[in-house]
C-alpha cells in the first residue's frame, strides 16, 4: 500500500483512460533555427509516458515565457519527443477550443496528443498564484476538467511554480506523481533520511545567492553537517571571512550576483555561526595572460581571475567526500567549461561518484558536467532534474506542485 502523502501511478488502473499529463520539457532553444539543443528533460519524462501506454494521453507543457525569444510553440517539441518515443505525438495548435476538445475525445488509448505552449494563454501567466477556486473557473480547467480522468503531475522541475496548469485541477480529478515527481521526491528524502553525522553539502557555480540560502536553511535544520564551496560560492565566503580577493575577482561576482552586499552580509552571518562546518578554498588556479598559474592563499594572487580550486582544496575536500555518509552536490569548483581549470571540478566530482555513502546531485550546471564526464545514475544515486525547485525544495520553501498533489490525495483518497 502506497504510504507515500500523494497518489502514484500504481494506485489507480489507467488502462482505457483519458489522462492529461503536465511535464516539463521547457529546453534550451537555438533562436535561430528553432531547434531543440538539449532534450535531457524529454528524456526524463520517458519512465512516465511509458507507463501511460495503454492510456489515452493529452500532454501540458510550457516553453520559456512572454518576451523572451526562445518562448515558442510545441509544435517541435511533440516531433522532438514523437522521435524520442517512437510513437506518434499528435501536435494540437489549441488548448481548450473546441477543435482541441474534441480531438481528445476522438482520440484512442496509447494515442498521444500535446497541447500548445500553456503559457500562450494568458490564464497560466496571469492567474499564477491565485487561490484554487479563482483557477477552477479558469476555461483551461473547466474545459479539460471534462474531457479527462486523471491528471498526472510529472513535473517536478516546475514544482515550485503555481500556475493553472500545474495545480488547478486538484480538486477536479485524482492527482498523480508521474515516475519522475515520485523519484525526485523520494530521492531527495532519502538523503534527508540517512543516518550517521557525516552529511556533506557541496556547494559550487555561480549562483551563490541560491546556494547560501540553502547553506543556511540546511545548517539551521542539522540536515547537513559539513559545508564544501568552491566557484563562486566559495570566493563569497572567503571575502565574508575577511579576504581581499581584488577587484577582478569581486567584480565577476557583482555581475553574477546581483543583490551581493545582502549575499556577503547573509555568507558573513554563517560564518559567525558555523565557521567550524564550512570549508572554503586553501588555494586556487589562475589565468595569467593565457597562462595557468596556481597560487595559496598566503601568496593569492589579487590581479588575476580565480578560476578554479587547487591540489590542496581538491584534497582536502575528497578526503572528506570519502569518509561521508551521504553527499549533496550543487554546482561546479571552477571554470569546468575551459579544460585548464576543470580539473577541480573533475577531481570533486569523481570523488563523489566513488563515495560508498547516497549521493544526490542537481543544478543545471552539475548536469552538464556530469554529463561531460560520463557520470551516470549507475554512479550517483538520484541526480535531479530540478534547477530552481531543487534549490525551493532543499530550502524548504512552499513547492505548490507537490502541496496540490497532497491536497488530492485528502479529497480523493477514499475512492
């Protein structure tokens, strides 16, 4: 018996029934062409789509948002994923008109039918955040609620948004994680579950804001027990602790780092609290015109860019990395995109991969690396597809997404 707070696809027989779908294949886009350039999160909702075979399902979804020029139609998207799937997915131009509505219920089981760009339609954009009445009366629910069994919540990359389409119908029909929901959700857990007091939270990139908020919520909750930075994660907490950097260094993080005094005031305060958890870089690599150089922190370098962690950080932290019960990793050391300054980034990661303890790793820029790497799930136990709703989710901020789910299970629970 499910003892999950959610319904999940094996509570309910779906077989024969008319499902709608909410995944998150938003992707990077190439503005010129049109072209999908990564399609890692198509890939991630195959487990789902799978499932639903025997199915008939009519699939939500989003691309960008209004005024940006990779907000476009899904029109490539469904043939993108039709190549994928090796089935047809049937492209509709509209999402609750009355051509739509009736191609959904025309449609067979194990046809596959995607919807337009949700976000073409003002009362996903407008409405976010409204109360569940104001969205039950919008014509996206009302319209679909109709023509539909079911509504399976796979997205866990936009779990921590609350638009129409994300949490609208909750009281309209059972909600359902997809595979993908309920993997993410349960793998996340399991590193919050695991026993012992050798947590290690590794904290990297360039999106340090994020990562202290994090830092900060995981400290106070003793859910992690030692602190690794690096990138510019790391080059935060070294100037909070009192370090010059110069001003090449600080002035990348600026433009990084939009609010970064309140970032170097909340890095400071973390500091003064927890000094003895949080490791910071004992020395780096630099670009000296084209040349790498490496330096300590006693002889750091102020006129050169700080481009990657050192032999002396790189050992420091895969000493502690190995003797972890369960390691969390978010972001990469360094410049990991220029091979002179991946090998930190390499190194961390690598010794993530060989650690005996559970291993969760997530954020745009770890995927890639890991990616790059050849870092798979066979080495890391749960790598999440989450950018922002993994950073709301460890933070342990409100994830409307997954709280609609819950609700469902409450009102449908008896069935």
């Amino acid at each position: 018996m499910n003892q999950l707070p959610f319904f999940t696809l094996s509570d309910f027989d779906l077989i024969g029934k008319s499902v709608l779908l909410r995944v998150d294949i938003n992707s990077p886009i190439d503005p010129k062409t049109g072209n999908i350039l990564d399609d890692a999160r198509f890939r991630a909702h195959q487990e789902t789509i799978d499932a639903l075979s025997k199915s008939k399902v009519t699939i939500l979804a989003h691309q960008s948002r209004p005024g940006k020029n990779d907000f476009v139609s899904l029109r490539a998207h469904a043939s993108h994923l039709s190549n994928l799937l090796k089935r047809r997915v049937k492209f509709l131009s509209g999402v609750f008109d009355d051509d739509t509505l009736e191609e959904i219920d025309s449609a067979d089981a194990g046809d596959i039918l995607m919807l337009e760009n949700t976000r073409f339609f003002s009362e996903e954009v407008v409405l976010a955040e409204e109360k569940l009445e104001v969205m039950e009366k919008t014509h996206i629910v009302k319209s679909l609620a109709k023509h539909a069994d079911y509504f399976v919540n796979d997205a866990f990359a936009a779990a921590h948004r609350s638009n129409v389409t994300l949490v609208g119908f909750s009281e309209m029909m059972p909600n359902i994680a997809g595979k993908l929901m309920e993997n993410e959700i349960v793998g996340i857990e399991r590193f919050f579950a695991v026993k012992g007091k050798k947590r290690v939270g590794i904290f990297g990139g360039a999106k340090a804001d994020d990562s202290i908020k994090i830092i900060d919520k995981m400290l106070k909750e003793g859910k992690i027990d030692k602190v690794l930075t690096g990138g510019l994660v790391g080059h935060i907490f070294l100037i909070a602790g009192g370090m010059d950097m110069g001003k090449k260094n600080e002035d990348v993080i600026r433009k990084e780092v939009g609010n970064y005094d309140k970032v170097l005031k909340e890095a400071e305060k973390l500091l003064g609290s927890y000094s003895e958890l949080i490791k910071t870089p004992l020395d780096f690599l630099g670009n000296e015109d084209g040349k790498v150089k490496h330096y300590k922190l006693n002889d750091f370098r102020r006129d050169i860019p700080a481009m990657d962690i050192g032999v002396d950080t790189i050992a420091e932290y895969a000493s502690l990395i190995k003797s972890s019960d369960s390691v969390m990793l978010n972001g990469p050391m360094g410049v990991f995109e220029l091979e002179d300054y991946a090998a930190g980034t390499e190194e961390i990661f690598s010794s993530v991969a060989k650690s005996s303890g559970y291993k969760v790793a997530g954020g745009g820029h770890t995927l890639a690396a890991l990616e790059r790497m050849g870092i798979n799930e066979s080495d890391i136990d749960h790598i999440s597809t989450g950018g922002g709703a993994l950073i709301s989710y460890l933070a342990g901020e409100p994830m409307p997404g997954i709280e609609s789910l819950i609700v469902s299970k409450k009102k449908f629970g008896g069935m």
